[in-house]
C-alpha cells in the first residue's frame, strides 16, 4: 500500500483580528437562530474536533450517527478557514439539504457575528449544465446525435416520441432564454435524459472556453467562477474523483476538505476510475467522426465494433479471470489501430477551425476509446475486467476498473489539503481502522482499546444495561454494542460522536436465530412465515430490504395473499412515489432491493418494522468484490473478511439506520438471516457496526414489542 500522507501544512485559521469568531462561537450562532435551538453534545464534539484538524492539519475521520446535526458541525468550523472549503456529498439528496436549507440558514445566522455574509457555490460536472454550443448546433440536423439515434421498433410509437421529446427540446429552449445557472437541476419540469443529453457536453468533449465560440457565456464555466469566489463550494464525490484522477482543476485549491458520505467515497473513485467498450459507444463515435474521416479509416472502426458485439456475445457475462478471451483481444487490437488512424486523420485543432466543438468532440470519444481498448489490452495486475451482460440483454459492455483506489487516494487526496471524512457509517466492527485503509489512510494494526477508552466503553455498556426499552421485555434481552475508541494512524485521528437518538430505548435488534441458515436465492418459507408473524403483529408500516428481487416478489406476493394490508413494491412505480404512498398510507409496507437501503428517509411511525431477509454480503457475480476478495486470498490473507465482510457491515448499518430516523421514533430491526447470531466470526463484527439496538433473539419479544407499538 502506498504509504500514508500528512498535510503539509494545515487549513490556515482565519486570524482573529479583534475577537474575530471561532468555530463555536459560529456554531452556537447558527444553532440559537433554530426556534429552540441548542448545539447537541455530539455536534459541539464533532466541530471542535474540527477546529482542532484545522489548526494541527491531522486529518479526521467521525462518525456522527443520524440527528447529530453534522452539517452545521462541520460548516461553522469551516467558515474560520482563510480560502475556500470543499464540502463533497455522494448523493444529490445531501447535497440540495446543504445549498437550499443548511447554509442559508448558516449564512443568515453567522453575518451578524462574522460581520459578513458567507458565501457558497455549488460545483457540479460540465453536463449537469446547458451547453449553448450543443444548444446552437442542436438547431441543425444532426443525424448522429442522441435525440434521434435510437429509433425503436414500431413507427407510430416512434413518431409519438419523437413528438414528446421535440416538445421537451423546445421547452429546453425557451428555458435557455431565461436561465441565469444553466443548471439542470432547476429545470422544472425535468425532461428525458436523452434530450438533455442532447443540450450539455461532457467535459472530455468540451472544445474549452478560450476556442469556444460562447466560452464567454458558458454556464459550466461561470459557475467555477463563482466557486472560485466562494467561501464554501459544495460539489459531489464523483467530480472531486474526475478533478483528481484527471488532474482537471475543476474544483478550486482549498486547504481543508470535508468528504460528507464518506462510506461512499471509495466506491465513487473507483467508479470515476473505471471505463468500458460497448458496441453502440463505438457506432455512434464512428457516426461522429466519418465526416472529418476518409471512408476506409472510418470502416476500420466500424469493423471494431462488429467485431466487439461479436466477441461480447460469445464471451460469458462475469469476470476475466483468465485474461481476455481471444476475440475479445481480437477486437481490442482492432480498436487500438482505428482509433489511432481516425485521431491521426482528424489532427489538431486549428485557430481557424471553422467548427472546433465538433471536432474536439470526435476527438475525445476515439480518444477515450483508444486509452480504454489499450488500457484492456494491458491486463495490469492493479486492474479488473468483467463482460457485463444484465438479464433483460438492455446492453453488453467490456468494462475495466482499479482492483483498490487506496493507493490513488493516499497519493492525490491528502498532501495538499486536510480531509475531515464523516459519515454515519465510518466504524466498522467497532473500528475506523477498515475505513481508513480504504481512504488511503493507513491504519496499525488492531490493537486493544486505551484503558481510558476500555472505561468509558464499561461505563456505558453498564448504564445501557440498567435501562429496558419501552417496546421491550428485558428478559432474554441484552444491549447491543459500546462507544468506539478512537483510531489514530500517521497524519490521521479518528473520533465518534455517537447518537443523540437512545437507540437501547427507542428500538430492538431482533435476530431471527432459530431459522436455518438461508441457501437458496429467494425467499426460504420458514422466513416468509417469520416475516408474516412480525408485519401482522405490527399492522404493516413495514419497511423490507430484501438482498434480491426475487426475495422481494416473493415476499410482496406472501403479504398479499395472507393479509390485507396495501403492499407497495419497488419497480411497481417510480421510487418517489412509492416512498410517498408508504409515509401517508398508514398501514402500507414498503419492500424493495439494494436502492431502498440507503435512500429511505421515513421518520414516525409510518415505518416501525425494517425487515432485512438476509446479511448483504457482496454476490458472487460482483466482479470488483470478487476480485478484491481474490486479490486478498492470493496474498495469504482473507478475501471473504477483508473484503466482503465490511461491505455487508456498510450495507447492513445503512439497511438498519433506516428505523430510527427522529427522537420520537420507535421500531424494530427484524434480520432473517440467523448467521448475524450464529456466525462466531464475522456475527460479532457485524453487529458491533450496528447502532446499539436492544438485542434479542426471541421471537416472542419481538412480536410482544410489535404488538404493543401495533396499539400504541
Ligand atoms: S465552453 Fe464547453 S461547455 Fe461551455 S458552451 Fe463551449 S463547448 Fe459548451
């Protein structure tokens, strides 16, 4: 592993010029502007903590659970620091809560005590907005573009749809007139993402400002200028990902990074880091560049791609693990000499171009064809390939990813900056060591807690075991899990802040232990029964996280058929409105896969049962975890406790964290899967990632607690 990196130096503290604020002082502002506001302990822990990295430069890992209030814990910090501060989220949700609610209310709240008002940008990549070159060429027939390649089958749905989407282009139109962002995201009503695609520009394609004929007018670009300015710019994980690797520049130097969703931020890296060859890539990359081609340089391509589409279809759907196959490596070569001949052929782009956004756009879809095809054809030890061919044949790729981006983020992310990374999931078997190696951050190995860590953790293991949950009998019963110690590693420290939610009163950790160990894919009948038992003791407002499809069908079927209870099922309508109908339909379950683990934010009691079928360790037909997992094996090690047995512990926190969502909340978190009890290595593991439920494996308690929230 590439070894760890320390800050050169730290985020430089505003000088307090006249008792100019500290991060408290901003905090205590921001928190007293809330009608009955107070800064919650975990919160003031969290941003002194902060404060602390600031000054020391040593970066931070924290754990905030649900309610903590980490975004106020770590804005108000930020605002101390001269420059600007990069906060990154993984998802859109996170990052709309931060530019439309937490920082103008941030900013509202602080001017008074920092004598200015705060400023913000939002920093999202280059097609996220209106590209007015695209826009402008757009008027002209473009036979190879997006909006009409596709056509489908049966002409009279096609002209329907075609009138569908020129109506969402117009509206584009019109909306162009009028935007002052460009931003996709404040087009409302959205339209399809093929016509959008339509109307913006990747970043590889983009011609650059300077020779671009409305460079001056860019949307893209002015909004790095307004990011530039700010005092805190809000971007995602996937753009610091392409500005790192890429070394794009995208996102202004700052001296102090806050990776918010931080579980997620490896994961995002590696796929900024992975591409792939699919035949259609090919033949509208072709269709792009055959008018600056002579006809024979444009075959060769077209031949590639004929040759990819065949060699895709014989190819099994899965991981290479012995190379790639022959007419795989057939069609990879064939790639690598046409893309060369056509980027050859088409040359730089001139001063006098008379069309260089075009152009440039040709140029940099053979390019990142030509980079993957030799980059496949190199079959480095550091990457995985896999064919990927999903079920319903919507599309067959060759795809490339990083084996690890460990080592990528020790090199780019923390030199030049200090990273505060928090999430609610950051403590893995009661540890940040996992996380941290996946950061990049190296980590010692285990070792015992500190005796002052040791003692705290007895002395709140001790005060939770005094307490019975009220929709609990204790008997039988026993808390869950204690405090994290912190971690420290070279230029890092870690810390958990915990919860303000009781999780030991507000909800139980049922395990059904007396099930068989599930083996079949699907749902086993001894855990349908279970699963009836537990939703009919409530009266449904049941949430089910099921590890597959299938599982959920068939679960979704079982309910109907033995209950009347409205049972609401992901893939039956659009996710927004299903999550909708389960909050305000009283007694509705909700059941649904992968999606549903992260993304289902229900507080009250609308969902008082979250139901997980089994422990969500990586499938086998997950090429990176397998290969990861491989990798590790080969090495003399683990691959299934290194590799898969934190991804299910990511997983399965997030899974669980959808019970307790307020303080006033109460439920149960119902597992299936008998190994979280039995399995005496990984059990342990998994369950100390969880937040300290009550615990117990009986099913009379669980029901009897059911029942009781069921009246309440
Ligand atoms: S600079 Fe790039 S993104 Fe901006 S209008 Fe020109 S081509 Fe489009």
């Amino acid at each position: 592993m590439t070894p760890p990196r320390t800050a050169t130096g730290p985020a430089v503290p505003k000088k307090r010029r006249g008792g100019r604020p500290g991060g408290g002082e901003l905090l205590a502002a921001a928190v007293g502007a809330v009608p009955g506001g107070a800064a919650r302990p975990g919160q003031q822990q969290m941003a002194e903590a902060i404060e602390r990295s600031i000054t020391s430069g040593e970066h931070l890992l924290v754990q905030a659970g649900t309610g903590t209030g980490k975004s106020l814990a770590y804005l108000a910090p930020a605002l101390t620091v001269d420059g600007p501060v990069v906060v990154s989220t993984a998802t859109l949700a996170l990052q709309s809560q931060l530019v439309d609610h937490d920082l103008p209310r941030l900013a509202d709240a602080v001017e008074p005590v920092l004598g200015r008002r705060p400023t913000f940008a939002v920093l999202k990549g280059r097609h996220h907005y209106l590209c007015l070159a695209r826009l402008d060429s757009s008027v002209e027939a473009e036979p190879e573009d997006t909006l009409f390649d596709a056509p489908r089958p049966g002409a009279t749905k096609w002209l329907g749809e075609a009138g569908r989407l020129g109506k969402q282009m117009q509206r584009l139109r019109d909306w162009a007139e009028e935007t002052a962002t460009g931003d996709r995201d404040e087009l409302d009503p959205g339209v399809d993402d093929q016509v959008w695609r339509s109307v913006s520009m990747p970043a590889r394609e983009c011609v650059g400002a300077t020779r671009c004929p409305f460079g001056q007018e860019c949307f893209a670009e002015a909004s790095r200028a307004r990011a530039r300015e700010a005092d805190i710019v809000v971007t995602n994980h996937s753009l610091l990902a392409v500005d790192m690797l890429a070394g794009r520049h995208i996102v202004p130097p700052h001296k102090l990074l806050v990776v918010d969703e931080a579980h997620e931020l490896a994961d995002r890296v590696s796929s900024a880091a992975q591409a792939e060859l699919e035949p259609q890539l090919i033949d509208r990359s072709t269709r792009r560049a055959r008018p600056l081609l002579r006809p024979e340089v444009a075959e060769r391509l077209t031949e590639a791609g004929d040759a990819l589409a065949v060699g895709l279809a014989e190819a099994p759907a899965g991981r290479l693990t012995a190379g790639l196959p022959p007419a795989l490596r057939e069609a990879c070569t064939l790639l690598d000499g046409a893309t060369r001949a056509a980027l050859e052929a088409i040359g730089d782009i001139k001063a006098d171009d008379p069309d260089p956004v075009r152009k440039q756009q040709a140029k940099a879809a053979l390019d990142e064809l030509s980079t993957t095809a030799q980059r496949l054809l190199e079959e480095a030890d550091h990457d995985v390939a896999w064919v990927e061919k999903p079920e319903n044949g919507s599309r067959r790729a060759l795809v490339v990813a990083p084996l690890s981006v460990a080592g990528t983020l020790a090199t780019h992310l923390y030199d030049e900056r200090t990273v505060v990374a928090t999430s609610a999931t950051l403590a893995l078997g009661g540890r940040f060591d996992t996380v941290a190696r996946a950061l990049g951050l190296d980590a010692p190995p285990p070792a015992p807690p500190s005796p002052a860590a040791a003692a705290l953790a007895a002395t709140a293991a001790a005060g939770r075991a005094g307490t019975t949950s009220p929709v609990a009998s204790t008997d039988g019963s026993r808390a869950a899990t204690g405090t994290v110690p912190a971690t420290e590693g070279p230029g890092w420290t870690s810390l958990d802040v915990g919860s303000p939610f009781d999780y030991a009163r507000q909800g139980i950790l049922y395990v059904a232990a007396h099930l068989p160990r599930p083996s079949v894919s699907g749902l086993p009948e001894a855990a349908g029964e279970e699963l009836l038992a537990l939703v009919g003791a409530l009266g449904g407002r049941t949430l089910g996280l099921f590890s597959s499809r299938r599982a959920a069908q068939q679960a979704a079927e079982l309910l109907r058929a033995r209950t009347d209870l409205p049972v609401l099922l992901q893939g039956e309508e659009a996710l927004p409105l299903l999550v909708r109908r389960f909050r305000e339909e009283r007694e509705s379950c909700l059941f649904g896969v992968m999606s549903l683990w992260q993304g289902v934010d229900v507080p009250g009691d609308a969902c008082q049962l979250v139901v997980i079928d089994r422990l969500p360790f990586p499938r086998p037909d997950e090429p990176l975890a397998a290969a990861r997992a491989a990798a590790v094996d080969a090495g003399g090690g683990s691959g299934f406790a290194a590799v898969s047995v934190p991804i299910a512990a990511v997983r399965l926190a997030q899974g669980v964290g959808r019970l307790i969502r307020a303080t006033g909340d109460r439920g149960v978190v119902a597992v299936l899967d008998s190994r979280l009890e039995t399995a005496r290595g990984y059990g342990p593991f998994l369950r100390r990632s969880l937040p300290p439920f009550w615990y117990t494996t009986r099913p009379d308690v669980a029901r009897g607690a059911l029942e009781r929230l069921g009246k309440s």
